[in-house]
C-alpha cells in the first residue's frame, strides 16, 4: 500500500508553507513522511507546490517529490497530481493512504490500523470520536473517479460523502486527527 502526503499548500493562515513548520523539533513535513513509512506505506509519494525546493530539501529521497504545478487551485490538484504519479508505478499499488501534512496529531499507528484495511476497493478513512477525519484510505479502483471529483479545496470529500462503502476507522484512542492551521494551533 502506498502513502501519498498531501503538502503543496502555501499555508496562508500559517503564514508560510505548513510543511515547513517546525514543531516539537522537526518539520512538520518529517513527521508525517515518518508517520506514513512507520505505519507500513511503501512507496511513498509527496506532493509539493509551495516553495517546492525547499520543502523537497527536507525529503530523504528526491525521488519522493511529485509537484503539482496547478497546486494553487488547491488540495483537489494536489490528490489528482500524486494518484496520477501512484497510478505510473509498475506495478501500482492495491491502494493509497492520503495523509496532509498539518496533521501532527496522526502517528504511525493510525496509519497501520487503516493500512491493514488495504485493498482495490478499499474506501476508508479514520475517525476521532466518531467524527470523519485523515488518514483516507483509497483503493485503486476508485483513483480514476476520485482524481475526477477532485477540485478546489475540497480534495476527495464530495466524492466520499455520502458514499455507503465507506468505513470510517475509530482512531481516536491512538491519536487526536487535529490540524494546524495557524501558529495558535501548535500552543500546547
């Protein structure tokens, strides 16, 4: 099962690129690529936009990085940019987990529980106290449609809702699911 993290933003409201922030001594962006490589996702893929080279700096590997050049447009670019780049692998994989990189709240062991859910048909996504939250988990049948739906902000969301296959993953006794999305946010 493949991860692919989601950090071309500029971060806006943060001020600057959230993968670029530091937070309990580490980037942000390392954090999460760790979170992904400890819970069991090989490849994995990390889409870049913002500042594209000094966040691709941060990575262990440039082969990593997928830009997204309409990254602007927002996260919907960015989700069809790295299913489209997971897509070309030979052979793709069963299913991608998508992460964000302003979830500092989501360790590995969220993303182990969701990848032991990793199929073709796999639509599911973790929780925090019964509330809809990232990790998402996306087979690869259904990259097509939802690379599709993807526009704007909204990434996968409209293609998810409603959806009666999706599971929803009760994670909260492992992490908090909470984003960063201003300096406030990272105040313990």
């Amino acid at each position: 099962m493949a991860g692919l993290l989601l950090a071309a933003g500029a971060g806006r409201r943060f001020g600057r690129p959230k993968a670029l922030v530091v937070a309990g001594g580490e980037p942000l962006l390392v954090r999460a690529l760790r979170a992904l490589t400890g819970g069991g996702c090989a490849p994995v893929r990390v889409v870049l936009g913002a500042r594209a080279e000094e966040v691709a700096a941060l990575l262990p590997d440039p082969g990593l990085a997928v830009v997204a050049p309409d990254w602007a447009t927002g996260m919907g670019a960015s989700l069809r940019a790295g299913l489209t780049a997971l897509s070309e692998l030979d052979p793709a994989p069963d299913a991608a987990l998508v992460h964000l990189v302003d979830l500092p709240g989501v360790p590995a062991a969220v993303v182990a529980r969701l990848a032991a859910l990793a199929a073709p048909d796999a639509v599911a996504r973790a929780g925090y106290s019964g509330r809809p939250g990232h990790p998402v988990l996306l087979g690869r049948r259904w990259w097509p449609e939802v690379a599709d739906s993807a526009r704007g902000d909204r990434g996968a969301r409209e293609w998810l809702a409603g959806r009666a296959d999706l599971r929803l993953v009760e994670c909260a006794d492992l992490g908090t699911g909470a984003d960063v999305d201003t300096p406030d946010d990272l105040s313990p």
